[in-house]
C-alpha cells in the first residue's frame, strides 16, 4: 500500500510468497487501486473488515489507528453469477432434494429475473421425476413466480391450491398472505387469508390474517372485528401489544401492514 498526498493505493501482486514489501517489484503487480482515506474510530490493532455489504458488492476497509481505507468490490453481473451457479449446484448432490429448486426459483422470483426459468425451477420441485415434492412450499413458490410473470389467474389458482394443501399449516399460510401483501397483491391475499381462516376454524393466527387481509383492501370495520377477536386471544404479550396497536389504528382507519 503507498500512501501518498490525498489518496492511497492498494497494490496486489501475484508474488504471494514475497515477504512484505521488502521485496516488493512493481512488475509484480496484478492490480493497483487508488482510493480516498476516511477518518475512522480508534483501531488499536491492524483490522480488516467488509463493509456496506450488497448482494452484488462490498467495501473492503483497512482500519488502523485513526484511518481508514476502503476499497469497492464489485460482481459484474450478479444474477448471471447466481444463476450459473444455481444450476452447477442442482446438478450435484442438492438437486435431489426438492427444497432447494424452490429455493432457486424464489430467489429469481424476489428478483424479477429470469422468470422463465423460475417457473421451471419451481414445477422441477413439484413434479421432477425422483425429486420433485408436492407440497405448500413449493407450491407457494410457483404461485410467487406467477404472480411475478403477471400470471394472475394462474398464481390466485396455485395460491388457492397451496394454502388447502394437506402439508400447509397455519402459521405457514398466514406467512404467504402476508408476502403476498407486501409483494402488492392485496386481493389474493385476502382470499389466502380467508382460506386459511375457514380451514382451521378461527384458529391462531386466522383472525390476525383476516385483520390484515381486510385491511390491505381498506375495509376497515371489518378488519376491526377480526382485530378485537385476535387481540382477546393472544397468546402472548408481544402478540397482545401488535393487536392492540392494530386496534387502535383500525379504529382511526389506517392500515396495519
């Protein structure tokens, strides 16, 4: 590394074996960057760290004293990265397992990216011969990737589907409505949270899903009732304060999403 007047380099060589700088060649060098110093918190020891961490970069930060120096690393393309990767993957040992085609094909669907071959990802975990499983997960994994693709009818059907599906429990359901709700697809939502209220009979946490259903699509006095019911049987105080803080705006009509 060279410090100089304003800004430092970072210097990779492809003499790894080289002790420090003492032997340090510039016809060595595999990359310079230059870069611009910050003030830092003390450091009484030399320390690396990756900060401001994306999926698709980070800042590498030397730390020492009063400094330090960071340096940008970026992946060109990173959903071209994951996806060759994902399919490298699914032809090894984790293919048989039908969890995580799903897995792939939710992470294209949470992207926007590739939808076609999320689809095929997700029917792959549903159907493929040997792997393939018929179950909740993969099945509001396809739904998720219709609902991307504009698909609407298609993915309110799987949804339906789903959410009836011997393998789906409560809470599960009540998770997919509320994905389904942040994802803008209030109305499908609503009908996941009514299924899953009439399946298991008012269950916990039904009436919390037909509260925030109903109210995803403005009708607030009915949330309110849903609300009142959900807030008497909580089971917890930490679901008692949520109900009551979803009463009180359900009575000022605002929406508790």
């Amino acid at each position: 590394m060279i410090e100089e007047s304003g800004s430092w380099t970072w210097i990779f060589s492809n003499n790894s074996t080289a002790w420090g700088s003492f032997f340090y060649e510039e016809k060595d060098d595999a990359l310079r960057v230059q870069v611009t110093p910050e003030e830092s918190e003390f450091h009484e020891w030399l320390t690396y760290e990756f900060i401001d961490r994306d999926p698709e970069s980070a800042v590498l930060a030397l730390m020492w004293e009063n400094k330090l120096i960071p340096m940008r690393i970026a992946v060109e393309d990173p959903n071209d990265l994951y996806v060759s990767t994902f399919e490298k993957e699914l032809q090894g040992s984790i293919g048989f397992q039908s969890q995580n085609w799903a897995a792939a094909a939710m992470f294209l669907a949470q992207r926007e990216y590739m939808l076609d071959k999320a689809l095929e990802w997700a029917d792959a975990s549903i159907s493929s011969p040997f792997i393939g499983q018929e179950n909740f997960n993969n099945l509001q994994t396809k739904a998720m990737v219709l609902m991307k693709m504009g698909k609407k009818e298609e993915a309110r059907t799987t949804a339906l589907f789903a959410v009836n599906h011997p393998t789906a429990g409560a809470f599960q359901v009540h998770g997919f409505g509320r994905q389904l709700i942040a994802g803008g697809m209030k109305e499908v939502a609503l009908e996941v949270f009514e299924a899953n209220y009439k399946r298991f009979n008012g269950a916990w946490p039904t009436n919390v899903g037909m509260a925030r259903g109903l109210s995803a699509v403005g009708r607030y006095e009915e949330a309110l009732k849903y609300a009142k019911l959900a807030l008497a049987e909580a089971p917890d105080q930490v679901n008692k304060d949520s109900m009551t803080q979803a009463v009180e705006k359900l009575q000022k009509q605002i929406d508790i999403n």
